[in-house]
C-alpha cells in the first residue's frame, strides 16, 4: 500500500488538519510525494517533489493541497 492510497482512506477531517499545520504539511507533501514518484508517472511527480523539498514552495505547495483537498478530496497531481 502506499501513501497516497494511505492518505486518501483517511478521513477528510484528518486529512484537512494535516494540511492545516505548516511543519506537518511540509513533511506530509514529502511523503506523499515520494510514495507517488514511487507509484506512479515518475517525471511529474519527481518535478512536484523537488518543488515540494524547498521549504517556501513545500509549504506553499501544502497550503494549495488543502484547497484542493478541500474542494477536489483529493492533492493535486496524485
């Protein structure tokens, strides 16, 4: 099983609180995103995890993750 499939079982509750805080949004994109370069389209998905490592654009790109978490159910190109 990996993360990603992991992460959407969650409940969307959890799923928003871990979005919700910065330190643990950054290390929760990493983590999915490592599990998706490992599960899926390698190319993107390695591109959205280099961008995911910095540290301003991790957490920017966390904080998009919760809207899209929030409208779609889901993180944005997972």
């Amino acid at each position: 099983m990996s993360f990603v499939s992991g992460f959407k079982k969650l409940p969307r509750l959890v799923q928003i609180i871990l979005l919700l805080i910065p330190g643990v949004n950054w290390i929760t994109e990493i983590v999915v995103r490592v599990s998706a370069a490992m599960h899926g389209k390698a190319i993107k998905q390695i591109i959205v995890l280099i961008l995911a490592i910095i540290p301003i654009t991790g957490v920017l790109l966390g904080w998009i993750d919760l809207f899209s978490c929030l409208i779609q159910k889901k993180l944005i190109l997972t």
